[in-house]
C-alpha cells in the first residue's frame, strides 16, 4: 500500500473532530494523495497550507503536532523560568481556534503561554514576544494568501522568525511525534483559569505605539497633516493599530473602506488579500477617486505589508511598487536623519538579494552601507541581531523587501505594516507641504541614479504534480544558460552552493549584460515558481521592450 493511503487509513482511525473526519470520508483517490502525499513543510517560514484534513493540509491536528515539537524544543534548549511563548493570530478562517490549540498544548507542557486577547498584526506578535522576554513566539497566519489558507509562524527569542538552525531543532522533534498519541493538551479556558495563559496587557500594545512613533523624521519642520488619506486593512489586523497611531500623531483625515474594515477571513471584495496585486486595491481606488484623496494605503491580512496608491497628475491613482516604496522611504530616512542629525555612525540598510540593486546606489551616496540577504524578513531581522550583539543596533536605519516588507527601527525583528504605513503618510505629508508629490520624487531619484524597471512573475503549480514541475523547472535553470531575451549571461550564481557567506538556498540569479538582472526562485511559503526581472534602461518605454522579450523567454521554460 502507497504510504499517501497508509497516512488516510491512519487518520481515519483517529481522528475525533467530526468536521475533519467528514473531510476524510468525502475523499476521493486524487484527494486522498494530495492531502497525504507529504506532510506539510515545515521551514524558517514555519507552515503554510490550504485549511482542510490531512497530514499536507493546515488543521487542529497538524497546529498541535507542531506546537508539541516547539513545546519540547523549549523545553530542552530553555531554562524552566525562561520557558514562555507569546502568540497571536490574524482574521483567517480557524486562526483563533488554531492559536486556542496551540496556547494549550504549550501550557500542558508546562510553558506559560502569552496571547493577544483579540487579532492583532505580526510586528505586535514580535514586540510582545521581546516585552516578555519570551524563548519563542507563534503567530497564526497565512500573511496574503487566499482565504483557503491558514500558517504558523514560529519566532525566535529576539522577535526575529526562528534561524536555520532552530527550525530544523524544531522539525526533527515535530517528525519524531505521533500525531494522535504524542501530543499534550489543555483546554484553553482551563489554562486561563489556572494561570498557565495569560492575556497580553494593554500596556504591551501601547508601548508598541510608542515605539513606532520614535520612527518620526519630521523634527520642528512644518508638515500638513490633513492630507486625505483612504485606509483598507483588507478585513484583517491592520485597523486598530494603523488608525491610532495615526490619529495620535495628528492625522485626522482618514476615510476607511468600509466592505474591508473589520475581520473577515473569508476576504469577500479582496479574493487575494495581497497589497502587491491591483485587484486587491481596486476598491480602495475607488473610494480614493470618490473621496478625492491624496493616499491610498492598504495592509495585508496580517499587516506586515502595505502598499500604496499616489494620485497622479491626471487624476489617476498610480499603484506605487514595492521597489518603489522602498526607495523612496530609503530616500527619505537618509535625507530627514542627516537634517535633523540622526544619522549614526556606520549607518546599515538591510535587503533582500531579490530587491531593487538602486537602493544599494541611493544609501552609498548618503554614505550608507547596504547589506545583502537572502529572500525572507527573517534574514533582515538576523543583521539586526548580529548589530546588537556588536553593541551596533543604532546603526540599522532601514530594511526592505520587494514584496511590500518594510522596517524602521528595531521594536520589532519582522516586517511592520504600521511602521510604514506612518512613514509613508509622514513622507507624504513632508513633501506635499513643500509642493513635491511622491511620483516627483521617485522621477528625481531615477534622473540622478538612473531608470529602474522590476517585474515580478509568480507561477502556481498546484499538488504533487505541480511540486514535481517547479523542481524540474529549477533543474534546467540550474544548469546554467547563455542568454535571456537577448541579453547575455555575464554571471550566473546558484545560491545553493553558498554566495558570499550567505546560507545554502534554492536560489539562481543571472546577471544579465547592460545590468539586467533575473532572479528565479521557488516561493517558501506558496506552491509557486516565482521569477524576478530588473531592467536597467535610458527611460521607461525602453524598459518595457527589453522586460517584455526577457519575460517571453523565462515563459519558454514552464511549457
């Protein structure tokens, strides 16, 4: 018997929950083998999968197996006073109830359990996971994932999602546990009754606020903060935090979109809650446009990524790009710090190996030095730790990522949508007072540094059929090839042999003559095969020609 069957068999022994057993009895063959075909991965980036029964699946059974192995890694690697995990969740579907099953199983193990009393975002996860000086952190998400998804994101002790090294500790004690006979629990009213859970205190969440407003570059400079602006939080955390920093610094013009404005895991007017796509900011353009507002700005379910729309001198509201986002606050934090003589010594911008190489041009003419990481917040939030350990922590300013992650300051050790989101409207605001749009801005940027396209692909390969393809797809591109879109190959590197110190990753990047780049890499978290294509050029119109030939043969290579 095939193991896929063994594994249906098994559950189907065991399994009490009468929704996941229902889910059991309606499988079909292929059903079966899609649910049973692997157990779901376990990574840096903790789990991630669609909501459903089976051992490749997100469900109760998988959340307790899970927090069983981080609860005996805990257990083995921390002191008994040191043993305590703060947790949060998003809006998902289940996610309450998954991060219930998890606060329990810690607490039968013995570990005092910290948890929101209410949804709140991945950087409040991460500052209350330091506030407690707790051995780890869960945070129940699926980030931007479509709403059949749910995750588990498992933090280190510094905030920072868990190193190489300790997820690995955690999935070896995770294989090593029988899902139905291995696992400890403990209802979750019972933990709260006892003391083993406790609620996070208000005080926690307001001391986050504060922090965020230390990122302030404003100074005693004259800004107009009635600047319009449009809020969606895409039915996730982003409401409460976002609005009261917001209007605690003197923003008092904003107008929230209200199909989005409360929880909702089911994302009804946003199908994929991801800031990066149009179509999940396609409502807010429109309340915008009818509003007549100067910002649009939307964070995804989880709020650790934002992204913005800029009305344009026509009238049209203009998607504003990760890369973009990114340089432009770059640009700002450089400037306001050296005004206002905030610049410390050695200062650091931190970024993903995926990520716009004009950042790297903007900070060293600020005298700023870039660090390059691989794909993954986690990485950014690394040099963060490895800065403090230096007694160098004042030295990061910045780090970004392409995909909408941004951080300044260092409250919290993963990407933080309300930090940017205040940032940005603070940028705005500067330079609106001053008679400067932000398009004006990022048209001087590319007149001074040059003209920068970036273009992201993602290609979804569904099941095991699909697993095995991007693995096929990545073996040809490993091999090495002479030219995309007529440009040529003047370097190739495979990030899985180790580049520059960095860790082993199934990452290729080909550096293209006339400082083209392609990056392809599978996603971490997503069954996609994601490409990334930089174009250098003299303007936009000749970017758009030499973008489109280089995506029409990367295109080629999934036939």
């Amino acid at each position: 018997m095939e193991r896929y069957l063994e594994q249906y068999n098994y559950w189907l022994e065991n399994v009490k929950d009468e929704e996941i057993r229902a889910q059991l009895l309606a499988m079909d063959d292929k059903a079966k083998e899609d649910a049973f075909y692997r157990d779901l991965e376990f990574g840096t980036a903790g789990l991630r999968g669609v909501i459903a029964a089976g051992t490749n699946r997100m469900n109760i059974y998988i959340v307790a197996k899970a927090s069983q192995g981080l609860a005996n890694y805990v257990v083995k690697n921390f002191k008994e006073e040191d043993r305590k995990i703060a947790v949060s969740y998003d809006s998902r579907i289940k996610s309450d109830v998954f991060a219930k099953i998890a606060a329990g199983t810690f607490a039968a193990n013995g570990i005092k359990v910290y948890i929101y009393k209410e949804l709140m975002p991945v950087p409040n996860l991460s500052f209350a996971t330091r506030a407690y000086e707790c051995a780890a952190g869960v945070m129940v998400t699926a980030s931007h994932n479509p709403s059949k998804y749910n995750g588990y994101k498992v933090y280190g002790p510094d905030g920072c999602q868990c190193t190489t090294e300790a997820a690995n500790a955690v999935l070896k004690e995770i294989e090593s546990l029988d899902t139905f006979k291995d696992v400890k629990t403990m209802n979750f009213e019972e933990g709260l009754a006892k003391g083993c859970i406790e609620y996070i205190s208000d005080d926690v969440y307001t001391d986050f606020i504060e922090a965020v407003k230390t990122q302030s570059l404003v100074g005693d400079d004259e800004i107009d903060k009635n600047v319009a602006i449009v809020y969606t939080p895409l039915n996730g955390t982003g409401l409460k935090p976002v609005t009261r920093i917001l209007k605690e610094t003197g923003y008092t013009n904003i107008t929230v979109v209200k199909e989005q404005e409360y929880p909702d895991g089911n994302f009804p007017t946003c199908p994929y809650p991801n800031p990066e796509i149009k179509q999940a900011m396609s409502l807010g353009m429109e309340y915008a446009a009818k509003c007549n507002a100067d910002l649009l700005l939307a964070t995804d379910p989880d709020a650790d990524r934002v992204g913005m729309a800029i009305k344009n001198k026509e009238g049209e509201y203009q998607l504003i790009s990760g890369n973009q986002a990114g340089i432009l606050l770059l640009d700002y934090i450089c400037s306001r710090r050296i005004a206002l003589n905030r610049m410390p010594k050695d200062p650091v911008l931190v970024k993903s190996i995926v990520t716009t190489d004009l950042a790297d041009r903007i900070a060293a003419s600020y005298g700023v030095r870039t660090i390059n990481v691989l794909t993954g917040f986690k990485y950014i939030g690394e040099q963060i730790l490895y800065l403090e350990k230096a007694g160098k922590k004042d030295s990061y300013i910045f780090g970004f990522e392409e995909s909408y992650g941004y951080l300044a300051g260092t409250h919290a050790r993963d990407k933080d949508a309300v930090v940017a989101s205040f940032l940005i409207c603070e940028m705005f605001a500067y330079y609106k007072t001053r008679g400067i749009s932000l398009l004006d801005k990022l048209n001087e940027i590319y007149a001074k540094f040059g003209y920068s396209m970036n273009t992201l692909y993602s290609n979804e390969f569904d099941g095991s059929q699909g697993f095995k393809k991007m693995q096929d797809i990545m073996a040809k591109f490993s091999k090495g090839v002479d030219q995309i879109g007529g440009k040529k190959v003047v370097e190739f590197l495979d990030y899985n042999k180790g580049i520059n110190g960095l860790p082993k990753s199934n990452v290729l990047k080909f550096m293209l003559e006339d400082n083209c780049v392609v990056v392809v890499r599978p996603s971490g978290t997503e069954p996609k095969l994601k490409y990334y294509v930089t174009v250098s050029a003299k303007d936009e119109a000749e970017a758009k020609e030499v973008e489109k030939k280089i995506a029409a043969d990367l295109n080629t290579y999934l036939a």
